[in-house]
C-alpha cells in the first residue's frame, strides 16, 4: 500500500516571558517525498536562546534546499546541518555579547528511509502502531546517572541537576551530534521531535497512545494542553512537531460500462 504523510508543528509559550523554542517542517523544493522537520530548544538570556534556536532551523532549512540525495549522504545533511550551526552561533557571541545556546533535533523523511539527529536534550520518538520503540538518548547529567545505573529515570524527572546538558550547540566545546537511521517504514509509523517542555510531563505508554489515537494535528493539541495543565503555572516553552505514516488504499481501477464486452485478440 501506499502511503500519506500526516504532519504537524506547535508550540506554546508557556509560563516564561519568550518563546525561545523554535520548530518546522519544511518540503524539499524538488525532490517529492523528501521533508524535513527541525526543532531547537535555545537557551541564554533575553533574546540569545531564541536567536541560537533561529539559527538551527535556518541552517537545516537552507541545507536542505541544496539537499542532492544522489551526491550526499543524508547523514552528512543532518551532522552538518548541527555543526554548521553551532559555529554561527559561537560566532554571534562576539556581535551580540551574549551566551546563545540551542539543543537540535531533526527529522529527515526520505521516500525508502527515515533518519534522525539531535544534540543536547530534545528528543526524538518513534512509535509504531500505538507502540513505543525508541527514543533518542539526551545528552544530559541525568541520562549520563541513568545509563550508569546510578539513579532511575523515575528519578532523573525529579533530579536537581536535571537540567545540566553534557553538550549543546554555541558550547565553547565541540558538540556532541548522534545520528540514527532506519530502512524501514511502515504504515502505524509515527515521529515526534520535542522539547523537554513537552516531554516531562508524559512517560512512554500515554506518548504513544495520544499519537496514534489522533491526527498529527489533533495530537499536538492534546499533548500540549495536558503538558499546560500539568505544568501547574511554571511550564517552560514547549514545541513538537509530529510525522505519521498512514497507509492509503489505491485507487480503484474504473470498472467497465455496462454491456461492454473484451473482443479476444
């Protein structure tokens, strides 16, 4: 079967006084069936995160419109998408005379595969059928205590120190970028990039329940209005955008005017 992508970005302000999340997903300009989503999380004082996150998308965006999938690599779109970035923003520190910081994670959809990448602590999810799969690993203090097995991930919601990143882009150190990918994709396939904004306020089972049950849209919605009540007046920006894949019948062939009768050949 064939099938049809389902997508959409949203974000909300929450209780801080600017929105320094920033999200898209964007069409490549000439190649059918290739898309990309981005999502930035940025971090430094007034103005200096939501200038590090504009930065992320636009790099990703402006790579992506000179994506060539028959000459490069998708990884290399992705990792240099990140790294390209992180050195615009190291050098806007001398401009503006401020610390930008931003977390990234991208999603690019290909028409045979789907590949992800991400520095810092937005995530990635990947869920089939109303199932959970996979998430991507932060790179974080308390993602570095759990992997140990110093502390549970019950305990890295709660932990002091839950906030410290081990990498970031506009660090002063080289960042750390993972990228995955999959050959596989499958109708029930759903994506959500996110930021932690959104995602600590959901564990596994209901992430992946409230996106299967509902359109990309509707899902984004939902998930956004629980995270606002549940915040208790002291949410952070949150942003996700939502990629699914659904299966699509096709199209019946015209069936023949009655009376019509195939001569044999």
């Amino acid at each position: 079967m064939a099938l049809n992508v389902d997508a959409c970005a949203a974000q909300h302000q929450g209780d801080r006084k600017e929105q320094q999340d920033r999200v898209a997903i964007y069409a490549h300009p000439k190649r059918h069936g290739v898309l990309l989503a981005v999502l930035a999380d940025g971090m430094g004082g007034h103005t200096g995160g939501a200038l590090a996150a504009e930065q992320v998308v636009y790099t990703a965006k402006s790579n992506l419109e000179h994506f060539a999938p028959a000459d490069e690599p998708a990884e290399v779109l992705l990792e240099n998408s990140m790294r390209e970035a992180h050195t615009m923003i190291r050098a806007s520190r001398f401009m503006n005379e401020k610390e930008p910081h931003s977390t990234a994670v991208l999603l690019l959809v290909q028409p045979d595969r789907v590949i992800w990448g991400h520095c810092g602590d937005s995530r990635l999810y990947r869920f089939r059928g109303g199932q959970f799969l996979a998430r991507s690993v932060d790179h974080s203090y308390v993602e570095f205590l759990v992997e140990t097995g110093r502390i549970t991930a019950e305990q890295a919601l709660t932990h002091s120190k839950r906030n410290v990143l081990l990498s970031c882009l506009g660090g002063k150190d080289e960042p750390k970028v993972t990228v995955e990918n999959t050959s596989e994709l499958r109708g029930g396939d759903a994506y959500v990039l996110c930021s932690d904004g959104l995602w600590a306020y959901f564990d596994d089972e209901e992430f992946s329940r409230i996106v299967a049950e509902n359109s990309a849209r509707d899902a984004c919605e939902i998930l956004i209005d629980k995270a606002r009540r549940r915040a208790g007046g002291g949410g952070d920006n949150l942003s996700l955008a939502i990629v699914k894949f659904v299966e699509v019948a096709p199209p019946a062939k015209p069936k023949p005017p009655a009376g019509f009768v195939r001569r044999p050949r």
